[in-house]
C-alpha cells in the first residue's frame, strides 16, 4: 500500500528506528481515518443535557435582552450561533488532502513591492541556545525525529555541535490534525525541533522588537489593542473615514516564497548584518520543508506553514508590507494595525478601501469580501468588535461573541489529560470556562452570560488553590508563547482573581 511505501521511504530517509516508526505510522493513520465518527469531546454539562438544551436556554436569555444588542453585533452573534457544536471531530483524509496540497499550488511571479522600513533602528543579536531552550514548551510535540513531547527531548540541542547536526538532517514534517466548530479540519505542520531552537534564536529577540513597533499593539495584549481600535474608531467617525476589518481565506498557504522572502529580508534588515545569510537560510528552510502526507513525501516550494515560530510574525510583515506599498495609509497607531492574518484600516473614502482591497487580490491574496467589514463606525480585530455605540467614557472595549464563548466553553477542541497534570476534574472545568468568559467582559451581556453558564454548572465554578496552580503550570507547559503574546482577555491564568468573570462569580456564590 501506498502509506507502508511512505513510511518505509521515510523510515530509511532519516533513519528512523521502531518506535519513532511506529508514532509516525500512527499520525498518518489518524489523519487517514478522521474522528467523524467518535464521540464529541465536551463538558459534563453538554453529556448532561445536551446540545440543543444548552443553545435554547441561553437563546431564552439573549432574546430577552435584545435591547441591548445593535445590529451588527446581532449579525455577528446569529452567524456563531450557527455555529455552534462539536469542535473535535475531523474529516478523513480524502475530504481535506486537494485543499491542503494548494499548499504548492503558490505563485513564483516576482513582485514590486517596496520593503518594509524598520520602524526603530536596531542592531539584533540572536539569543543563545540555552535561553531559547529554556522558553521552548515541554508539552508541545517534538517532530522528527521523536515524536514525542518537547520537555523530554530539548536538553540534548544544549550541544551545538547537536542541534547542527540535526539541523543538517533537513527533516520533513509532520501532518497533525486541528479541529474546529462545523467540522472544520486543518493540518497543522509538526516542525522538527532542531529548526524550532535554530529558528526561535532570532525568532525571539525579533518578536521583542516587533513588540515595540506601533502598528504591532497586539503583541501587546488586549488593553493595548482596545486603546488603539478605539482611537481608531473614534476618529474615524469624526473625520467621516471607512474603516476596513479584512478577512482572508486560505492566508498562510498564499504566501508563497516571494511574499515570504519580503519576511526574512525585513528581519535581516533588524539584526547585525553578520546574521543575514543565516537568517536567509531559515527563510529558504522554511518556504522548502517538505511535508510527509499519506500519499507520499511532498516536496517543492510551498506557502507558510503553520507550526514554525516565524509563521504569525511573517504573515503579520508580509500584510503591513502590501499594506504600506499601496500609499494610502499610514503605518501602525489608530491608522493600522495588523497581526497574522487578521487587521483594521481607516481609510479616507471608498475609493480608497476599493484599490486598498484590490492590492492584495493583484497579489494572489484571496480577500473574503463576505467576511470584510467596510464600515463608518465600527471594525473588528482578534475576534472582537469595537462599535461606537458601546462607547464608554470615550473609550471601547472589545465584544466578544457570548453565543462563541458558549460553544468554547462546552465543546472542546482537544481532550486533555488533566489527570495526568494531577488537576481535579472540577477545577479543570472551572477555571477553563473563567478563562474563556473573561473575553466577554466587555459584551452588553457579560452578567448574563456568566450567571447563565454559573447556574449550569453542578459546583458554581469553584475551584481550589491547589488546583490553580497546577493549571498554570500546565499551561505554561503547554502553550507555545506564553508569557510572550496574550491577546485574549483570559489568558493570564495566574492573575485569574483579577478577571471580572471571578469577580461576578464571587458575588453570585455568596448571593446564592
């Protein structure tokens, strides 16, 4: 068969032994086969009741207050209504893999673009091994050779001399599987860890430069980001400018190795000039990774992939880059902002937002105009909407879809072992709805919302200090950059005592 020949070629290519073999043949067939037909992966709350009953209360809730709601954040709460449902299940392999090989389906056409000016002249140096090592997550997977988690596996690249060697091996990477809401299926690519540490030496030291430039504010977090959109705005409804929130479809795998060279020559021009050429040759590394499929090693150029350290900062460049080139906006501030694939523009007319829009369409960037807000007097950035009409003494906070939030919280994407991380059930399932409740704080219904999931909940969502501190260490193991990017109001677990929903949640308890 076709997937033994794969294995077998890839086997012997990076001289894999049994074990890592037989990890490898088990990705491959987990992708193969999809999880369409397993159980959803949810709170005790939906095995409970169930979905439908779940949706229908908080439907009697929400009706009731509609009042509150205008119309453009009852559009965007009626399109995540929609939506809601199990997060977990995968499509099959045959469903996704056309979609996925128009990862090489990318343009070689040179472009015309002006390169991005560094904002703040620098000189970077790369970090040394040690301390890149020191922030790489122990939970998250290792890739090739391995196939096990980080944590057990990093300290061998202390040894330079090993993590060259390895890097030299150019290994592939590999399929793993991301599941979202509508059976909603992506391939992530698992990096080897020799270029996740070769890489993260300039990765991280550029990434706290980027944090310092002003059209970067979410790097920053939410309260920097809720600062600049409400300035933006703000003005724009004062100058009568349009405001532009776009949207893309299939963004990484559009950045072929052109757009992805407008990345790395931005990064060279930040750093010492003596680390150019390295940093060329983990540009030229990541635009030719091959990716091991169940149809065989594919190789070749391709678009950014996901699961490299460089991939949020690169398609947050590669955007301001075409972004600037058009001349009609300024860079960063309440004029712009950008981040991976998402961004918001204030722009002087519609003619304006047309050629605007179109620039990034001549390039080969598919713009989902249904999904691009162009508007007066609101825009939306990281999943939240900044409307003039919820202005409060001069400033917005940023909406968070409650109907979004529901489904978060009962339906995961992934199961976690929390046993393993010797964490309570109870708690685990408390302070994970906390953390996802947080991002509605500024929403109309935020009491609302929170009263109505805490009145579902069997133990009021309590949880003990034991349990979280062991959830923060999980996380910190868990999740690639924390501590370095937070752009959610509830991603600093360890300051949960803070968050308003632990705050409303305090009340309720001692109320009822």
């Amino acid at each position: 068969m076709k997937r033994s020949r794969t294995l077998d070629q890839v086997s012997k290519m990076y001289n894999l032994n049994f074990t890592e073999t037989d990890e490898l043949s088990r990705v491959l067939q987990r992708l193969v086969k999809g999880s369409l037909d397993s159980p959803n992966i949810c709170s005790p709350v939906i095995e409970k009741l169930g979905e439908a009953k779940v949706l229908d209360g908080w439907d009697k809730v929400f009706n009731s207050h509609k009042s509150e709601i205008n119309d453009t954040l009852l559009s965007i709460e009626m399109n995540e209504r929609e939506k809601f449902g199990s997060r977990s299940r995968a499509k099959p392999w045959r469903d996704i893999k056309d979609k996925f090989f128009d990862f090489w389906n990318v343009s070689s056409t040179p472009y015309n673009l002006k390169p991005l000016e560094p904002e703040l002249k620098s000189r970077l140096r790369p970090w040394d091994i040690k301390r890149v090592i020191e922030v790489i997550k122990n939970s998250t997977q290792s890739g090739l050779p391995f196939l096990v988690k980080k944590g057990l596996v990093k300290d061998k690249f202390l040894d330079q001399a090993y993590l060259l060697k390895e890097w030299l091996k150019k290994y592939a990477a590999v399929p793993f599987v991301r599941t979202q809401e509508m059976l909603k299926t992506r391939i992530v690519w698992g990096i080897p860890i020799a270029n996740i540490i070769y890489e993260g030496a300039y990765f991280y030291p550029f990434l706290e430069y980027q944090k310092k430039l002003s059209w970067r504010k979410a790097l920053l977090g939410p309260d920097a980001v809720d600062e600049v959109a409400s300035a933006m705005v703000v003005k724009a409804v004062s100058q009568g400018d349009l405001l532009v929130s776009m949207d893309f479809s299939a963004y990484d795998q559009s950045l072929g190795p052109n757009l992805q060279s407008l990345y790395d020559e931005y990064k060279c021009s930040v750093f010492q000039p003596q680390y150019c050429d390295t940093i060329l040759e983990i540009g030229e590394r990541r635009v030719n990774i091959p990716m091991i499929t169940p149809d065989g090693l594919k190789e070749g150029p391709h678009g950014l992939p996901s699961g490299s350290a460089d991939t949020n900062e690169a398609g947050s460049v590669i955007q301001a880059t075409i972004a600037a080139d058009t001349g009609l906006i300024s860079l960063g501030g309440d004029s712009s902002q950008f981040h991976g694939d998402d961004s918001i523009a204030r722009l002087s007319g519609k003619e304006e937002v047309d050629t605007y829009i179109s620039s990034f369409e001549r390039l080969g960037l598919e713009v989902n105009r249904t999904k691009t807000f162009i508007a007066s007097n609101f825009i939306v950035f990281l999943q939240r909407l900044y409307h003039i009409d919820y202005i409060k003494e001069g400033k917005l906070g940023g909406i968070y879809s409650a109907y979004r939030a529901l489904n978060r919280v009962y339906n995961f994407e992934r199961f976690t072992d929390f046993v393993d991380e010797k964490i309570d059930g109870k708690d685990f399932n408390s302070i994970r709805t906390i953390t996802v409740l947080e991002n509605c704080k500024f929403h109309p219904l935020f009491e609302e919302i929170v009263t109505y999931v805490w009145s579902l909940d069997k133990y009021n969502l309590k949880f003990s200090e034991n349990g979280l501190s062991k959830y923060v260490v999980m996380v910190r193991q868990s999740e690639g950059t924390d501590g370095l990017i937070r752009n959610q109001y509830g991603t600093d677990v360890s300051g949960i005592k803070n968050f308003e929903t632990y705050k409303l949640l305090q009340k309720l308890n001692k109320e009822g």
